[in-house]
C-alpha cells in the first residue's frame, strides 16, 4: 500500500530534477544579475505561481534584497530602477500580462519566467527564463508531467527561487546563520 506513495515521490522528484536541468544557466545567471542590480524586485503570478514567488519575495528579503509581491498592502510605487518577474507558464495569465505592460511603461525590467516563448508576458520581458514544463496551452516542446496540471511547473519555479537566492547567499558572502535574525519571531 505504501508502495504507490513511494512511486509518487520518485516520479515527482524525477520530474523535477528533469525540469531544472532543462533551465539555461545563462538565462538564471543574468536574471541574478537583474536582481542584484535592481531596487526593487516585484513578483506577480496567479494561484498556486504566485504562493511559490511569495516564498521567494521573503527569501530575498531575508538576504537584504527588497522584495515586494504585487497585490501586497504594503506595495510601493515600481520605478525604472526596478524590477518585475512574472510567474507565468503559458504567459497568457490575464493579470500576469497587464501587470507587466504597465511596467514596462513605467520603464522597470521586466523578467518572464514561464514555459512559451511566445506568449503576451513574453512580448513584455527583457529577459526570458525558461522552464519548459507543461502548461494549459499543451505546448509540443514541454516537458510532459505525470503530476496534476501545472504541479511541475509551480514545483520547479519554487525550486528556482531558492537555487537563485542560495547563490546571490553565496555570491555576497552572507553568512547564513545570521541571517535567522530576520528570521520571522512573532510565531
């Protein structure tokens, strides 16, 4: 009985291990640099996207990058030096897609992580992350899932987040045991 929850682990881990290593390096490795530059960084996504950017928003902001998802009742102002990185796997998310005109036309960057290039998102972006899973448009180059919906894409776009904030950690020398002093403490 207990056999088919250790076939799902492996298939999800499989999957996913699948799914990074088809991620450009040098796209990540230029989206850290976007980031690092960047006064601000703001997030926007929709559903199960958006709880995996929200993580990541407090990640950064753990390592002293200030992080804002958009929707958040504190949002400030997004200026052109700042930065806008969209959650969206098939880059037809309506919100996603209007969130990142209006930044554009505020002159910030605007960063699409998702999994069709051709998307409206993607007309937006200076730069393109691709995580090529499978999405609501059933795309021929994405990676098939065994997994419910858009899992593998939500799972790898979490995974990302802590990959990328672990190496900015790694970049700025950060000494990771202090940083449990921003660590939330009214819990």
């Amino acid at each position: 009985m207990m056999e088919d929850i250790k076939l799902a682990m492996d298939l999800t881990l499989g999957e996913l291990t699948k799914a990074l290593d088809c991620i450009d390096l040098a796209q990540v490795d230029r989206l850290i640099d976007e980031i690092c530059k960047a006064e601000k960084v703001f997030f926007v996504g929709v559903g199960r996207v958006l709880l995996a950017l929200q993580a990541w928003v407090k990640r950064l902001n753990h390592i002293g990058i200030r992080a804002i998802y958009v929707g958040a009742i504190d949002e400030p102002a997004i200026t052109a030096k700042d930065l806008l990185i969209v959650g969206s796997g098939s880059g037809e998310s309506v919100f996603p897609a209007a969130i990142a005109r209006l930044a554009r036309g505020t002159g910030a960057s605007v960063v699409q992580i998702g999994s069709n290039r051709s998307g409206t998102v993607a007309k937006y972006a200076n730069l393109f992350v691709r995580i090529p899973c499978r999405t609501k448009l059933n795309l021929p180059d994405e990676i098939d899932s065994a997994q419910p919906m858009s899992s593998l894409f939500e799972q790898t776009l979490f995974m990302l987040g802590d990959i990328i904030s672990g190496v900015i950690i790694k970049r700025r020398n950060i000494n990771i045991h202090d940083l449990w002093r921003f660590h939330a403490n009214l819990e």
